[in-house]
C-alpha cells in the first residue's frame, strides 16, 4: 500500500526535507553575511561605487516613473572641512570616537524614552549607520537588525574611525539623488566641502534624520542645537 501523507513512512521524508531547507537558507544567510563581511575588508581601501540605499532610490524612481539624477562625488576626509565632520558627529553621534560600534549609553536612554512614550532620539551610531547604508537601504525588519548587529564590529575592527567617517560622509543621503559631503554642499549651496563654514555645516548636519523632508534653510532651531554641542566639546 503507498503511504499516504499522514502514514508513519511520510514522516521522516518530512522531517529531511525541513532539514534540508533550513540547510540551505541558512547556509545562504552565511555566504551573504561572508560576502557583506568581506565587502567591508575591501572598503578598506576601495570607495563604493555604490550602495543599497542607493540602488533603492534608483528602483523607487524607476518604479513610480520618476525623473532621477544621482550625484555621488567620493572624497577623501582631508577634502571635507572639519566644521563639517564634527557638526555631523554632534548630531548624529555625540560619542562617535568613545564607543566601538554600539553607543550602550545611548541605546539606554532610547529605550527609557520608549517606556516612556516620549522617544525624541535615534541610537544608532555613525557605524551602525553606515552598514545599512551600505547594505540594507532603508529596510527595518528583525533580521536586517540582526545581520547589522553583527557586521557592525567587523566595520570597526577592519575600517578605524577615520575611513569609517570618511566612508558615512561620503554615501550618506542628503536629498533627493544627493549623496555624499560634497554633493551635499555643491547642490544646496554652491560651495565644495572644504570650504563650507559652521553654520551652513550645522544646517547640512540637521536634515541627515529625514534628507528627503527637511531643507537646510529651515533648520534654524536643530541646527543652533548642533552649534551648541560642538562648542561644548570645543569644536
């Protein structure tokens, strides 16, 4: 007689195929992770010529028939004004040069806020940042988290703080196609990175939360916030 589905003899087949299937995704999941982790090693010394969150934004556009111009200038940290590098560290991760990948300190003071139905502030640090960027683009779920969690301390155990800075200041989103510090101080005001002043720096630093939203012009308040911060730790 053949076994029918619910047969004893149908239940090991089962169970090997399960197990074959979980094999396999799981051994998928760690080529990527393999891939991703090497990618980094080579960000070492080779700029990106591109990253997920860009490519997202091409799809989006390509999707919904929209017009889309990419500006993408890679330049090295000594061509992006300190005024620039440091108003970005103040908004974005105040103790960038203390922690290792993971602002504990701050994760705390999210999660109480949370508790507390009054979150106001993000956790994630520049590194942090900087892998989804590279990444993930824009997407939230649990095993993008978790995946991030983990490359997380290659990128600072392989790239330094310096080429980390180097490399979130040049892919970060900074408006609609704009990408990078210099793209960034180029299209907002005509001015290449190196020579943007503290205000202007300070302005560009306070829309990095929501680039497709908010102008530089309109950043009185968060922008006068940022100044603060960085003449507190004599920037």
């Amino acid at each position: 007689m053949t076994p029918t589905p619910d047969t004893p003899a149908s239940i090991p087949q089962r169970k090997f195929s399960v197990r074959s299937t979980l094999k396999w995704i799981g051994l998928a999941a760690l080529f990527l992770w393999s891939l991703a982790a090497l990618t980094l090693v080579a960000a070492k010394w080779i700029d990106p010529p591109t990253t997920a969150l860009h490519v997202e934004r091409r799809m989006q556009a390509w999707v919904h028939n929209k017009p889309y111009r990419e500006r993408y200038d890679f330049i090295p940290l000594s061509q992006i004004s300190a005024n620039f590098q440091h108003a970005v560290i103040s908004a974005e991760d105040g103790r960038f040069y203390q922690h290792h990948g993971f602002d504990w300190h701050q994760l705390e003071i999210a999660a109480k806020d949370d508790m507390e139905g009054e979150r106001t502030r993000g956790a994630s640090t520049i590194t942090q940042q900087l892998v989804k960027n590279l990444f993930f683009g824009t997407g939230g779920s649990f095993l993008r988290k978790g995946a991030e969690f983990t490359l997380v301390p290659v990128a600072e155990f392989v790239l330094g703080k310096q080429r980390i800075l180097e490399l979130y200041l040049n892919v970060v989103e900074w408006g609609p196609g704009i990408y990078g510090a210099d793209a960034a101080c180029r299209a907002w005001y005509a001015t290449p990175a190196r020579s943007i002043g503290r205000e202007r720096a300070a302005r560009l630093a306070a829309i990095l939360p929501a680039p497709l939203k908010r102008r530089p012009e309109r950043m009185n308040s968060y922008s006068t916030v940022i100044l603060t911060r960085m003449r507190q730790v004599g920037w």
